[in-house]
C-alpha cells in the first residue's frame, strides 16, 4: 500500500460541514454506548507525565516521546504516549472496586509515526479501564468485554445512518476469535502482521475479527507484532480488527487486553529485556502487588470516525500535519484534509 491511497472513483457522502457533525455524533454517543456497555465513568486524564515515574507507555521501544523541562517544578515532563499505565494507578488512587472502570480522552504525540491512510503524529483514543478479581481474570472476560465493545461500535453505526442516511458503512456485530500463532499458521508464507491479519479477514469480511495473544514471540522466533512487555499480558490480549471496504484491508480500531499481575510483568520484563524498568515507581508497585488486577485498552476515535464515516484517509476526520505527497494526492482527488 502506498503511503497515501485514495481509491479511484471515491469521494466523501458528506460534505465537510457534515462530516463534523457526524463526528461530533460518534464521539458523544459511542462514549454512552461504551460507558453503559462496560460500566465505566469518565475522568479527567493527564496530557503529559514525569519522566521519571515509569508512567509513560513505550510502545515498541523505539520511539521517542516528545519531552521538555518544567522549570518551576524542577523536572522533566513526557507528552504521553498512551495512558496503558496511568489508568490502572488512577483505579487504585481513586478508589474503583471490582467491575467498574473509568474513561478518558487521550491525546498523544507520536513523533516518529509513519503517517499514511491509517496512521497521524497526532493521536486520540478513548482509553478505558476496569478491575478485575482473580477469578474474572481469564480469557472468557476478555472475549465477554470485545463483544460489548463491538456491540457499541454497531449500535453507534446503526443510529448514526438513521441520522445520516447518506452513510453505508456496513458495520458486523459478529466476532471471531482467533491467535496470533493460528493466523501465521495459516499463512506461513506471508511476512508482514498486516498481510497475514488481511489474508485472514479477507475469509471472513462479514464479522469483526478480535486477534489474539500479541507480543511474545511465536514459533517462527518473531512477534506477530511489538506490546510493550509492562501493560498487556501477552496471553490474554488483542487487537480488534474491522473489514475496511473502502481501502479493501483489515482495519484496527482497538488494542486491549487484560493487563499485566505481577506475575506476568516478572515474566515479560525478563524476556524482553527490559529488568532496569524494576526500579521505576510504577513497575516496583505493580510487583509488590499493590494495584488492581484489570483490563483496558484504547479505541482510536479518528480510526472509529474512519471507519463509520466510510472515509478513505484519517485526516478526513482530524487535524494534523502531512507531507507534500500526501496533501498532492488528496488534493487531486478531491480528498480535504482538515
């Protein structure tokens, strides 16, 4: 895929005037959906975090926050990567009990993105979070949680073609499970975790596709694809995946998972060679069994809006900055960017 495709022949059903309505729609009414789905109440989250309290999310190890000093305050400061880790120490701070979780928006900088249809140096998600008892902490609460998920990601859909009938995204309500090791099973001469994730979903376009088990290495001695080894069990996680009609691929819209006990972060920091974090305020609490066994994730807003909205370039549905190809691109084919 080229780092800017615009299909030959689209064009937006809504106008721009439009399209910000409809986005509006989504983003006040997914959030219901998903708050009465799962239980969870909205806070307020932070923008950036201390360098030094281990709060920020390192992805996949090579990219670099966007960082600047706090004069007054006499430290360094981060602008989030993602809020994976603050969640859960919010949960314990403020009080939550099994079976409640909160929301919030989560905007981020990713500086060395590479941006293309999907992809933004800025990005938004809801990010989500819930306790867990010992006995909810399984695999059967994880597939219980991406069925709510995807049930709020259709009922948005449905209510917002009624209230723009131009719209014709179709949207499942039905999920496949599936791992990580089943896919590369199935597809052994396939390279890349985009080929293989298409390759599968392209077998079954009518039903969202929940791919599991993301992080530790498979039997080929590769990850299907890089989890930071200090939020997500690698067991127990996973992204949820759309049939993107209009680009014609797999389409991510959600990572999640059930989050690390001290169990298994012992377990992932050695194997991904990342003990120095041990020290780190937040990891040294999470080993000692001092925060809540829980599950969260992040539901990219943009790519929701995407994929409801049946447009063909994130920036379609937010503001970023973009390259001279990509703005030529849309340019020519009639594509605004905001």
């Amino acid at each position: 895929m080229k780092k800017c495709y615009i299909p030959e022949g689209y064009s937006n059903p809504l106008s721009v005037y439009e399209t910000q309505c409809a986005i509006e729609y989504i983003k006040h009414n997914f959030q219901k959906n998903l708050c009465r789905a799962l239980d969870l109440m909205r806070v307020s989250a932070p923008l950036f975090v201390e360098e030094a309290s281990g709060l920020n999310d390192n992805l996949n190890g090579y990219e670099r926050p966007v960082s600047f000093d706090v004069p007054d305050v006499g430290e360094e400061a981060q602008v989030v990567h993602s809020l994976a880790k603050w969640k859960r120490y919010a949960l314990a701070r403020y009080g939550f009990r099994p079976g409640k979780g909160l929301v919030t928006d989560m905007n981020a900088i990713r500086r060395d993105e590479v941006v293309d249809n999907l992809h933004s140096v800025y990005v938004d998600q809801w990010d989500w979070e819930k306790v867990l008892t010992e006995e909810t902490r399984n695999v059967a609460t994880l597939k219980d949680t991406v069925q709510r998920i995807v049930n709020a990601i259709y009922v948005t859909g449905e209510t917002l073609k009624i209230e723009f009938p131009q719209i014709k995204t179709r949207i499942p309500r039905e999920v496949i499970f599936v791992t990580t090791q089943e896919v590369e099973d199935m597809f052994p001469d396939l390279q890349t975790a985009q080929e293989r994730e298409t390759a599968f979903h392209r077998l079954h376009k009518d039903k969202a596709v929940f791919l599991m088990q993301i992080g530790g290495k498979l039997r080929s001695g590769k990850p299907h694809d890089g989890r930071a080894p200090d939020y997500d069990d690698w067991a127990l996680n996973g992204d949820i995946l759309f049939w993107n009609d209009v680009l014609d691929r797999s389409f991510e819209v959600s990572s999640m998972g059930i989050r690390v006990s001290p169990e298994s972060l012992d377990r992932q920091l050695t194997e991904a060679g990342c003990d120095d974090r041990r020290e780190l305020p937040f990891h040294k609490a999470l080993l000692n069994g001092e925060l809540p066994l829980t599950i969260g994730g992040g539901i990219g807003q943009s790519r929701l809006c995407m994929l409801l909205l049946g447009c063909a370039h994130i920036g379609e549905v937010q503001s970023s900055i973009w390259d001279q190809e990509t703005a030529k691109a849309c340019a020519e084919a009639g594509v605004m960017l905001l």
